[in-house]
C-alpha cells in the first residue's frame, strides 16, 4: 500500500537519519531541516510514494529519534 508522508519540521533535529535511509524520499530544506523531496513534493505531503520505495520510507521512519516523519493513506491537506 502506497503512502503520502511529511516531515514534521518543529519535531526535527536535522540528524539526518531519513536521508541516509531514503536518499530519494527525504532531503534538508535551506533551513537545514529534513523534507519530503519525492517527485518534488516541497514536504507538502501531497505526492503519492511509490511502492517499490515503501521498505526505504520505513526504515527512515524506525530510524527518526523524533518520530517526526507523517504518513497518511490520503494526501495531506
């Protein structure tokens, strides 16, 4: 099952963890702070993650000290 995800940015500690676990999920934003890149979703939690990216976006999410990576069945509003 596919998912949407956001990163919760007052939640975040910039340890990069999420980057390290997918690369082509997650990025730093200018602020030095994690974000959702995927297909350019500019952490807004609107673009569908494809599925052969699920095992990656859960090991960033086992990974998070913070807990503070989203995920939704519906994209974010």
């Amino acid at each position: 099952m596919s998912k949407y995800v956001k990163v919760k940015k007052d939640s975040c500690i910039a340890c990069g963890s999420c980057g390290s676990a997918a690369p082509e999920i997650f990025d730093f934003d200018d602020d030095g702070l994690a974000e959702v890149i995927f297909e350019g979703d500019g952490n807004k939690g609107v673009t569908l993650i494809a599925s052969d990216l699920l095992e990656e976006l859960n090991d960033a999410i086992d990974s998070c000290p913070t807990s503070c990576i989203k995920t939704a069945a519906a994209p974010f509003a």
